[in-house]
C-alpha cells in the first residue's frame, strides 16, 4: 500500500502541473487554476483516506 500511494500522488500532481501550465499558456488562467486547486483537493481526499485508516488500524491494535 505504502509505494503505490506515493506514485499515485505523484501522477495526479504530474498531470495537474502539465494540464496547468498548457492552460496558462493558451491565455486561460482561471481554468489554470480551477485544475490546481481540483489536482490538491483530489490528493487530500487520498490523504485523508489513508488517515482514517491508519486510525481504524490504531483503534483496532489497541481494542477501542
């Protein structure tokens, strides 16, 4: 689980920063934008996915 979250992450910001800098250059920045702060809020969702389960496995080693 650990090596293939990084890579995922990884992807998304690459992809985000490419879709990014072609829409800037073709004179739509606000579309440029709109990508990068959807290319951040896809990665805290794997984030906060990954947190809730490193919570449940804690929860579930100490008997809560």
């Amino acid at each position: 689980m650990g090596i293939e979250i990084i890579f995922k992450l990884a992807g998304i910001g690459l992809v985000t920063a490419i879709v990014c800098m072609l829409l800037k250059r073709s004179g739509k920045e606000e579309m440029a934008t709109l990508t990068g702060v959807a290319g951040l809020v896809l990665g805290l969702i794997i984030l906060i996915d990954m947190v809730v389960q490193l919570f449940s496995a804690l929860q579930s080693l100490f008997g809560y």
